[in-house]
C-alpha cells in the first residue's frame, strides 16, 4: 500500500518485517534444534518458515547473526518465564524450590532450546562467539543469584555455585531430550522401570539439590 505521495506506509513494511523475522526465528529454533548451526542450510530453513531464504541475509545480515538472534530470543522467552514463575519472598529455600520447578517446566515446555544447548556441549559455534554464550550465560546469573542470597541468609552452604548450576541444569537438559528415547523405548524393553512425568523428575530433583546445599 502506497500513500498518495507514492511512497509506502512504514507501519505495513513493519509488520511485513516483524511478521517474516518471526516467521524465521520459529522456524530456525526447528532446524538447529534438529541439524545443529553447521547441518542448518538456508532452504531448510526458508522452507521451514515459508519465505524467500533470501531473506535470511537480508534481515540478520549472515548465518552467524540470524543463529545468535534465535538463541538470544529463546533464552529471552525461558528467562522470562522462569523469572515470572520464580518466588520472591523472603524465604530463600522456597525461592530456590521455584526456581528449580520454573526451569524444570520451561525446560520441559520447550525442548528445542534444550536440543539447542545439547548441540552446543557437543561442540557447537557458540563457543566461538560471544552473542549467543552470553544469552544462555544468564541461567547461571539466575542460579548464583538465588544461590547466594540464601548463603547470605544463613540456609545455604557454601559452594562452588557454578557446580551447582551444572548439577541442576544438566539433569533438566537430558530428561527433557531424552524424552522421545524413553516413551519409545521403555514400554518396549523395561515397562518395569516407567517413566517419570515431569512432576514427579522436578520433585525429586528438587529434593536432591535442595538436600545438598541447606544448612544442616
């Protein structure tokens, strides 16, 4: 649409820019997921998200920039959600129980970004960049601060917070990736043994760590 001096309306070419990056940040958090940054080609994506692939280029600038764009805004969106469901009372063991169960859920809700990370232990580009690390560093903040204020408060003991952080993160990232595997496999082979539900994985992590950080 054109207005009558010939020139487009700038909020219809926002929507249409809004709309397409959307349309790709879903669709390329689908294809790292599954083929990694290095298996992720520009016609899968593009044929993912039903747009030109030219686009890609033209809006994040290089493969590089649109992969650091969609790892930053799905940290954005589970951050946020572990943030909101996260307690802040004045209890630090009750705000560190939230946040266990939070990331447990928003791991849970969103397993392509647990995919993601896994690929990335593995050996993935972002331990060559800064833009991505520094989006997914932001659960560690989130640990460490919990962590601390209850050392602060005399509930917790002290330790290597960042082995702490692996020991609750680790756990979720496997349960969650391992999903498939297990509802394949275990009625198949060993019924016996079940499949926890995410209630029940949460709940038991939550007593495990919280066992081994509170004051005796």
């Amino acid at each position: 649409m054109t207005s009558k001096g010939g020139t487009k309306k700038k909020p219809a070419q926002r929507r249409d820019k809004d709309a397409t990056c959307a349309a790709l940040i879903a669709a390329g958090e689908v294809v790292f997921a599954k083929r990694s940054f290095e298996g992720a080609t520009y016609d899968v994506i593009a044929e993912e998200a039903n747009v030109n692939k030219a686009l890609i280029a033209y809006y994040f600038g290089s493969k590089e920039g649109f992969y650091d764009s969609v790892v930053a805004t799905i940290a954005q969106k589970v951050i946020a959600g572990v943030e909101a469901a996260t307690p802040s009372s004045a209890d630090p063991v009750k705000n560190f129980r939230g946040y266990i169960r939070a990331l447990a859920t928003s791991f849970w809700a969103r397993p392509t970004f647990a995919a993601i990370i896994m690929r990335e232990y593995l050996g993935g580009s972002m331990q060559e960049r800064a833009g991505p690390f520094e989006a997914v560093v932001q659960f560690y903040r989130m640990t460490e601060r919990l962590y601390t204020a209850g050392v602060k408060a005399g509930a917790f003991r002290r330790l290597d917070p960042h082995a702490l952080h692996l020991s609750i993160v680790s756990p979720l990232i496997h349960f969650t990736i391992a999903a498939s595997f297990r509802r394949r496999a275990i009625p198949k082979f060993a019924p016996d043994i079940g499949d926890p539900s995410l209630a029940a994985f949460a709940g038991a992590l939550e007593k495990i760590i919280l066992d081994g950080v509170r004051r005796s």
